[in-house]
C-alpha cells in the first residue's frame, strides 16, 4: 500500500497502480484519449499530463506509477496550460464539422474542449486534408480528418480481436489510420471500435445520420442473440431502435459485443410483426380477439384432455423467451392441466464457438436462455423430457395437442421436426413473426421480441440478467407470461401475477440456484445462480 | 503473375532472418532486399513479404509508409533525392534542385516521362561538409556545382 | 599539433584493412581488456575516464553501462546508433568509412564489459559506403578472431550484426532505434522503464554513439588518466567537431574538448567563405540553441560551458552562418525538417511542430502577422517537456533561440512584408 495525495486529498492505494487509476478511485476526473482500461498502455496523447512534487516535467498519468508519498496536482496552472494547449493541437487540422458529425453530443473532444479547452482558434495556416471518408469494413467508416490518433481502434485490433486489420500509415502530420487494401475491417467484432473512438473517425454505417444523439432513449437490456447475454444498451427515438451497443460487464462481455448481436437486431421491427392472435382456417390464418383466442385454446385443450387424457397435452419451452416466459408455461403443463411432457427446445447448432485470443467469445449456442428454460422447466433438477424424445411422441400420436413457444430471430427447425408438428391435432404457437412454427400452427398468439420485455435470461455462465422494455409492443401483441396466465385462468388454475417481478419472486422460491435473487439485485449487472 | 522473390534473393533473405532472434525484426532489411529486385515497394510485393514474414500485411505497410527510403509508387531507374536540409540549403541546393527541373522538365516528386530519373528532395544526409549532396539510388554525389550534375546525368545510362 | 586520438590513422592507406589496423595498435586494446581486465574493471576504468556520450546527449558511459543488471536472465544487448541525421552532423560516417576496426573493436570491449554476446550496428540507410565498408570489416574481425566464437581465445564470444535503417531521424533516438531494430516504426518508447533494464526484445540494452564506442579501445590501451589529460575536467577527451556552413573549411576536426569556437572556426575551418562577416553558428547539431556572432567570441565547445551559454554540445555539428544567411528562412528550414521527420505519435510534436513550419514559412514569405511571434513562443511552450521523446524538445531549440536572438530580422519580415536580406544561394565549389 502507499499513501500518497492527490490535489489535497490524502489517499491510501495499492502498489504500483497509476497516477490515473489512483485519481479515478479518489473521483477525480483526469482527461485523456489514448488510455483505454481494457488495452496497452500507449502515453502519446499527452492530454492527461499532470503535475508531481518535486518531478520537474509534467507526467503522464496513464502510465507513471504512483509512489509513498507522491504529492499530485491534476489542475495546476501548468496542467490547465497543457490541457488547452493539447486541445488546441487537435484542432488545428480537424475538420470542425460537428454539425453533420454523428459523435456530437457523445464525443470526448467536444466535451474536453468545453471543459478545459480554449474558445478561440489561433491558427489561420491551411489545414492538412485527408481522404475524407474511408470504408474500412461492412460496418465500419472512417472519416479520417477527425482522427485523434488515439490508436484505440489499431490496439484493439491487435489485442482484442488480435486480427490485426488496421495500422498507422505514413508519419509525422500525413499519418492516418487504414487498413491494407483488399483487407477490410471485418472481423466479427469490428463495431467495438466505433465505440472505443473517442471522436467521430471511426462510425457505424447502420447508424450514420439516424439522429441526433440526445433524441435518443436509452434503455438497459441483454442481447438476444447468443448464450452468452452481452449486456447492451438499446437507444432508440419514436419507438423504433436506431441502435445497439454494449454496456460494461466486467463478468459477461466486458466493454464489448461482437457484430452479430450489434448488428443483428432488426428483426425486431420487421414489417410483418404479428400484431393479433391469427386462426387458421383452411389456407388463410384470420385474426380474432384475444377472448376469441384463450376460449379457443381452452375449448381445443380441454377437448383432447377429456377424450385422450392429459398426457395427450406437451409442451415445448423456448430457449429465446424469458425465464418469466417459461415460468407460465410450466405452470399451464405440469400444474394447471397435469401433463408431464414438458421439454425444452435444443437450438440448433449452426455455427462453431468463436473464441478470441483476448478471451472473448461467441457463443455456439445462438439462443439466449437455454440454461434459464432448463431450470424452469426441470423437476427437482432434471429435465422431464428431451426435445427430441417429445417430438417423437407427437409423430406416434400419443400426443395430440402442442403448445409450442417460438420467439427465435431466426427460426430453423430440421426438415423432421417440420413434419412431425403437421401430425399434431392442435398447435398452439407464441411467436413474433411469420415463422417454421406459424406455418402449420392452428393458433398463432402474438408476443414480444427481447427489445419489449421485461424479464430475465440466464445465461451460459449461470448468470441472470435482466431484460427492460425500450419499445412499445406493436398492435395486440403481449408478453408470453401473460397470455399463458390467461389460459391458466380459463382452464380453472389460479394464477394471478400482477408482473414480470412478481413471477421471478416464485421462481426463487421454486427454482433451485435462483434462491435469493431478486430484480433489485440483479440490477443492471446481473448476478450469478447459487 | 504472382511476385515471388528470385532464388538469389530468397538466399540472402534467409541468410538476413538468422542475423535476429526474433524473424519480426528482419523487416526492414528484408523490405530493403525486396526493392533492391523489384524496385517499388507495391501492394502485391508488400502482401507476398507479409507472407514470409508472418505478418499482417497491414503491419507491413505501416513499415514500408514510415520511412523515407521505401518506394510505394513506381520511380524511375534512377532516384535522385537532394538534401535541402539548412548546411546544403547555406551551400546553394536550391539552384541544384532548379537546375534539375529544368533539365529533366519534371517537378520535384516527378518521374520523367522515360521512366529515367525521379527527383525527390530529402532531409540531412550526413554530409553538410560537402554540401550540396546529393544521392542517386545507393551512391552520394558531394560537393555539387550545376557542371557536376550536368556531367553526372549525362554518364547515367 | 595537438595528438589525436581518433584520428590518429585516418590517413594510413588502407587503414580499414585488419592488417594494417593490427599493425598500427589494432585489437591490442581488446586484448588487453579481455586478458587483463574483469568486466566491472573495464566499467570503473571507463567511468574513471570521464568519457560522456559523443551522440549529442552527454550522459557518462560508464555510468550508462553500470545500470545494466547483472542478474535480470534476460539476454543483454548492445546497440551502436550510426543513425546520423543530427543536420551538420557527419563524423559518424567519417569513423566508420575510415577506420571501420577502431569501432568494432570499441563495440567488442563494451559488449564484454556489459556481459553481452549479440551486438548489432544501426546503420542509417543512406549511408551505403559505409555499410559496404562495415561489413567487409565485420567480416575480416570474424575471420581473424577478433568476434564470434572465443574471441582472441579468452573465451568471450560476440556476435555482431549489421542493421540498416531506411530513412528515418527519429530511429537516432535510443527508443525508436529499438524500435527500428524490432522491425517495426521508429516511435520512441515511453521512459521509464529506460533501455538499461527493458530494451532490445525487452532485454537489459546498451546505446552507444560511434564517436563514444570509438574512443574506448584508446581508453583500455592508455588508461583513465591519459584519456583525463585532454579536454576539460567535466568534459574529458577529444571531440570529433563537424564544420559546414558558411565556412572555407568545412570536414571533421578532432580537438580537446574546450577548445573556444572561435578558433574552431577561424584558426582550423578558415574562417568564413569570401571574408564575410560571422552572423550565427548552431554549436551542436540543429537541436542546439544558437549562437550570436558575439556569443561565439566568448564560448568554449565543451558541455559545461555551452550549457552556461544556454545552449548545449550536441553532436557538435557546427553550422556557421553568415551575413547573408535569413535567419526566417534558415529557421523555416529546420521547421521543415522536423516537421518532415516526426513520428506522429503525440499531440504536441505531430501537430504543433507542422504548425510551427507552417507560420515561419509565412513570415519568409512576408505573409507574417502581428501577433504570430508571441504564437511561436506560446507553441514552443506547450511543446516543451511535454512530448514522449526529446524530439519535441529538438524543435523548439532552433525556433525559440533564433526568434530571442534574431527578433528584429522577424518583425522586419512581418512589418515589410518581404525578407530584407539579400540572401547568398550561389553554390561554392570546395577545393
């Protein structure tokens, strides 16, 4: 340990951290570009210069170690002097064009200027011009005159995705960041570095000129689209998401996404989102009410239990709905209607595991709670019935009726499983869009994607996150919790949970790991099963 | 036609790679060796070292961009670099550099049209006491006056 | 005259032939330190000799050696930087093309002092005569005992290698020179930690100059206290001294340190071309302050006292400027140059070091604005001691000392709007 003082305050911190960790534990803000926590240590901006007693030069305070009893002044006159004067540097060859610049709002130079920059500009020399807009990928742009040349994006490259597509070239004032022509920027974790910018060099494509960022909402939530939960934060303006970007979790993804989740979320404002239930009726699937639907259900249900008994009813869970979701659905099968088939749907496996050197990965697994489903849907531990197992009981026609939930982005169900649903007397599907599963349900009940929800989803590593609505569902679409407690209620089980919360609050007390948890606890980090 | 390195180059590449305990840090010498056979430093021929070197050819590139003496765009056999650092700049370069241009016709950074000669200008050379200096592809030129270059030009084939 | 150290054999033909280097005391130095000394002794010995670094920083050799950890089990390097780009800076070449073995033996003696067996010469790239030269002697040295395997059967071995730059200033500076050397962009590292203890493939690594590595066969062969006799008691030793300019004389000259400018100029570089009147003079390479025609009159060429006159040794290229020279241009110039040869890491040398071009070349032009001055000076003061490397430092040494001590030629230029000086380009041929 070493005690040291920082403008004034007295402070006792470990060993060898630096002068910047050590101000960010006393809250004392300490401009700087190139630092970044999760990469190399570079010292080449010089914005976070600061002043130490008896050191004659300013020092970086990325890079220089605290020592006993350093005495550190982070807002001297010298160091207000080199803040401004570094500020001005940037400047001089930057293309001030904030006005049609995507970073205004959320750029880091911006806002330093603000705070510790000068209001005038004493250059009056020609700029140096660069290429004013590279594509250096399929997602990523590069307006190279705004470039700070932090060289977070480079690092990241080399570090983190160690792929290595983006280097400095040429030197002195003509230095710029590119890419090896024919090399794109292009690796699956390449929209890190739009984040990682801390100007508006590096953009997204996706995002480019959608809107302002202070238009934008900003909402909480766990990507769909793989078991491993990044946690993201959803920014959209008039109901629509305008984009996606990772929060810090230093447990789950750290700072980063890979592009798939960042990228991928467009199914959820799809043109054909099912807005009401949908009955089929010979070719046509027509829209009724919701009663319409939940009497059908309870006519259909109780029909095929009275002529072929309960265990003629399964059900098939889903890896891509909440835990609250999958909650109901058990409740329906195992203890509203008394059936045991209830399985859980297994992913199909398209893709490999991507594991990064750094130790990110992407999952092979792309739904995003199949751990969750499972311990929803197991007694005392164990799950009642596999998918596969199931299914085949559907093709022998000892089950008749099927309520099955979908909610996949992308559903792809193998050729057999297709047909053995056909064999069904009743499907009954939950499902966002047209899917595999609407094509041959009898019922469709509308639900919400991930971006409408509360909930929960648990992921590969046995952590529970939580999930929270940024948009409003579309039509007569609901949350799947709430419609099976609809059908609960008509098939005479009382069921009455007032919220998402409420139903979590019972699977901690039903669910074995879960024990303790709570919404407040998750917060926005999540936490681990016991 | 895929570039690829003539079996006298590739022996002195190896004979350059076991000069270093790490292959990285023969980059510049093998880059050095590259140009000397095919003369400009292109993208193909910067990919195809990538490849010998185990290396990004991004990382190459960022090499070969950095320093002075890499040639990235086609130059003519002959590159005369003229230093117009201050002790040639005291000694009269400027009129060398002049002289040039006019008889070659070209602008500095040019190439003549016969692909003979490329005039460039360049920092300190190491040589103020002969100033003005300058070099033609491996060889200094020293103590430079309008009848020496004149002279040197005419006996370059 | 005076004896040389150096310089002594430069005229001896062929002197770059082993044989003949054998025959004129060649080799004996390295004989003697491996037979008779223990590697700490050659430190003490070198230290005791006051020998400071010739390449432009000064620091004590010795000194620099003795960091080197003995204990670290990391493999320990040495680095001669023949990377002269240092403008009116040229002895390193002189050195190296003449008498090639003087260096390698220097390099030798170091690298057993340092407890080194690989050792590597960065060459800058330019300097193809000398790297042909080097080679050949590398060669010769290998194939008569004197590197490799068992060096002169004393059981040291030393591999040394020959390393070509590719045109760069800044791989001169020790980091960027490591960097080079690792095949990548010379972008100086940040210090600490300092080469000593983490530098070539992060092993404990020695830099040296070619003028410093030079002089230690002569220190082993004759001892501290000889070495002593030269010079001044803080600046020991003879200096290499690099002329050019405006001067009838320009080449290398080999004196004892302190020897007054003046008679550096006048006395051995025949004073100034067409007995024009002395303007200016850089003592130490384009870094260094400059010196007024008086201030030369008063000032010794050792590091004390050139640090007393507010400028600095350098590589003591000495760059003598007369009355013809503009003092706007010639400082537009070396902007330039600076400018051209940053690496373009940090802010302040990357931006500011061009914007500072930039406004000079304006005022050359008569383009100056009232006010564009005191800009400079605010520029040079957020540059200084602020950048990674002392590049930024290099800089600003010609742009704040030629605007303090020539600031009537700047604002003549600005209020008249055109240079007032009737500038000499004409070429002169050297006899």
């Amino acid at each position: 340990m070493a005690n040291i003082k920082i403008d004034g305050k007295e402070l006792q911190v470990a060993d060898g951290i630096t002068i910047l960790e050590a101000a960010d534990i006393a809250g004392i803000e300490i401009p700087h570009f190139c630092y970044h926590k999760e990469l190399s240590i570079r010292g080449s901006c010089r914005m976070c210069l600061v002043e130490v007693e008896k050191m004659p030069k300013l020092v970086p305070a990325c890079s220089t170690t605290i020592k006993d009893e350093m005495n550190i002044f982070t807002s001297s006159e010298r160091v207000i002097k080199n803040r401004r004067g570094v500020l001005e540097f940037f400047l001089i060859n930057h293309p001030l064009d904030c006005p049609i610049c995507d970073q205004a709002g959320e750029c880091t130079l911006q806002d330093y200027v603000y705070k510790y920059g000068s209001a005038v500009s004493r250059f009056t020399e020609e700029k140096e011009h660069f290429e004013r807009r590279k594509e250096l990928g399929p997602h990523v742009l590069h307006y190279t005159e705004r470039c700070v040349l932090c060289g977070r994006c480079i690092r990241f490259c080399e570090e983190i995705s160690e792929t290595r597509e983006l280097a400095r070239f040429n030197r002195s004032f003509r230095s710029e960041v590119d890419v090896f022509p024919g090399k794109r920027l292009d690796n699956k974790l390449s929209g890190n570095v739009v984040d990682l910018c801390p100007v508006g060099a590096m953009v997204s494509k996706e995002f480019l000129f959608k809107s302002r960022v202070w238009w934008l909402t900003h909402t909480e939530s766990i990507c769909p689209l793989c078991s491993r939960g990044c946690n993201i934060e959803i920014d959209s303006r008039d109901n629509k998401i305008l984009r996606v970007r990772p929060r810090p979790n230093p447990e789950v993804n750290i700072q980063w996404m890979c592009d798939d989740g960042r990228f991928g979320w467009d199914f959820v404002q799809r043109e054909d989102r099912l807005t009401s239930p949908l009955k089929r009726e010979g070719a046509e699937m027509v829209s009724i009410s919701r009663t319409q639907a939940i009497n059908l259900v309870k006519g259909r249900l109780s029909y095929i239990i009275s002529n072929f008994g309960k265990e003629a009813v399964a059900a098939i869970a889903s890896p891509y709905l909440t835990n609250e979701d999958n909650y109901l659905l058990r409740i329906l099968l195992l203890s509203v209607i008394g059936s045991p088939y209830l399985a859980v749907c297994q992913p199909p496996q398209v893709e490999e595991r991507m594991v990064f050197p750094s130790g990110f990965t992407i999952e092979a697994d792309k739904s995003p709670n199949l751990a969750g489903a499972q311990d929803v849907s197991a007694v005392e531990g164990r799950e009642l019935i596999s998918h596969r197992q199931l299914l085949q009981k559907v093709a022998s026609g000892e089950v008749r009726a099927l309520y099955f939930l979908g909610g996949a982005p992308r559903m792809s169900l193998p050729v057999e499983e297709r047909e053995m649903l056909r064999k069904v007397d009743f499907l009954v599907v939950h499902d966002y869009a047209p899917s595999e599963l609407t094509e041959w349900a009898e019922l469709v009940l509308p639900n919400l994607s991930f971006a409408e929800r509360e909930g929960t989803f648990t992921n590969f590593q046995g952590r529970v996150q939580r999930l929270r609505p940024a948009l409003l569902p579309p039509g007569e679409a609901k949350p799947d919790w709430e419609i099976l407690q609809e059908v609960c209620q008509a098939m005479g089980g009382e069921v009455n949970y007032p919220s998402a919360e409420k139903v979590f609050e019972e699977i901690v007390g039903a669910v074995p790991g879960y024990k303790s948890l709570s919404y407040k606890d998750l917060g926005n980090q999540g936490k681990a099963k016991g | 036609m895929a570039v690829k390195f003539s079996p006298q180059t590739k022996r002195e590449f190896k004979e350059t790679l076991s000069r270093y305990p790490h292959k990285e840090a023969a980059l510049l010498p093998v880059l050095l060796l590259a140009q000397r056979e095919f003369g400009v430093l292109s993208d193909e021929l910067v990919q195809y070292v990538a490849g010998l070197m185990d290396l990004p050819p991004s990382r190459v590139k960022s090499v070969v961009t950095f320093y002075t003496l890499f040639n990235t765009r086609e130059v003519g056999r002959y590159v005369i670099r003229v230093c117009h650092t201050l002790s040639c700049a005291l000694n009269g370069t400027e009129e060398v550099i002049e002289h040039i241009k006019k008889r070659l016709h070209i602008e500095v950074g040019e190439t003549t049209p016969d692909k003979k000669f490329t005039l460039l200008e360049c920092e300190c050379l190491g040589s103020c006491n002969t100033a003005p200096v300058m070099q033609i592809n491996d060889r200094y030129y020293e103590n430079m006056t309008l009848e020496l270059v004149d002279q040197i030009l005419d006996s370059l084939e | 005259m005076e004896e040389k150290i150096l310089l002594k054999y430069i005229d001896v033909p062929d002197i770059e032939n082993i044989e003949v280097y054998q025959k004129h005391d060649g080799y004996k130095g390295l004989a003697k330190a491996l037979k008779q000394h223990k590697p700490d002794q050659i430190i003490e010995l070198v230290k005791a000799s006051g020998l400071r670094g010739r390449g432009g920083a000064g620091f004590p050799a010795g000194l620099k050696w003795s960091f080197v950890p003995k204990d670290s089990g990391k493999p320990v390097f040495l680095c001669c930087n023949a990377d002269e780009g240092e403008p009116g800076t040229f002895k390193d070449r002189l050195l190296m093309e003449k008498n090639p073995h003087q260096l390698i033996e220097g390099i030798v003696i170091t690298a057993y002092a340092v407890n080194c067996h690989q050792a590597y010469i960065y060459i800058r790239g330019e300097f193809s005569q000398a790297m042909q030269v080097l080679e050949q002697a590398i060669a010769e040295a290998y194939e008569h005992n004197c590197l490799g395997k068992n060096i002169l059967k004393q059981g040291f071995n030393l591999e040394l290698s020959l390393h070509s730059g590719a045109g760069s200033y800044i791989a001169g500076e020790e980091t960027g020179l490591l960097e080079s050397l690792e095949g990548k962009r010379a972008e100086p590292r940040l210090k600490p930690p300092f080469p000593a203890s983490v530098g070539l493939f992060k092993g404990p690594t020695v830099i040296n100059n070619v003028e410093t590595l030079s002089n230690v066969p002569h220190i082993i062969m004759r001892g501290a206290e000889w070495f002593k006799g030269f010079g001044t008691e803080k600046s020991t030793g003879t200096k290499l001294f690099c002329l050019s300019g405006h001067i009838n004389k320009p080449g290398v000259y080999e004196l004892p340190m302190g020897i007054p400018l003046k008679e550096l100029i006048n006395n051995y570089g025949g004073g100034i071309i067409g007995g024009r009147k002395l303007k200016a003079v850089i003592p130490g390479g384009s870094s260094t302050p400059v010196l007024t025609a008086e201030q030369v009159e008063e000032v010794a060429m050792d590091f004390e006292s050139l640090q007393a006159a507010g400028t600095m040794l350098g590589s003591a290229g000495v760059i003598v400027m007369d009355e013809t020279t503009c003092m706007v241009d010639a400082l537009a110039n070396l902007t330039r140059f600076y400018a051209h040869e940053s690496c373009g890491q940090c802010t302040p040398c990357r931006e500011g070091v061009s914007w500072m071009e930039k406004i000079a070349r304006r005022i050359e032009e008569g383009k100056g604005l009232e006010g564009d001055l005191e800009l400079l000076l605010d520029i040079c003061d957020n540059i200084s001691f602020k950048t990674l490397c002392p590049m930024g430092d290099a800089a600003i040494g010609p742009v704040v000392s030629f605007i303090t001590k020539f600031r009537s030629e700047f604002e003549d230029h600005i209020r008249q709007g055109r240079c007032p000086i009737e500038k000499d380009k004409s070429i002169k041929v050297r006899g």
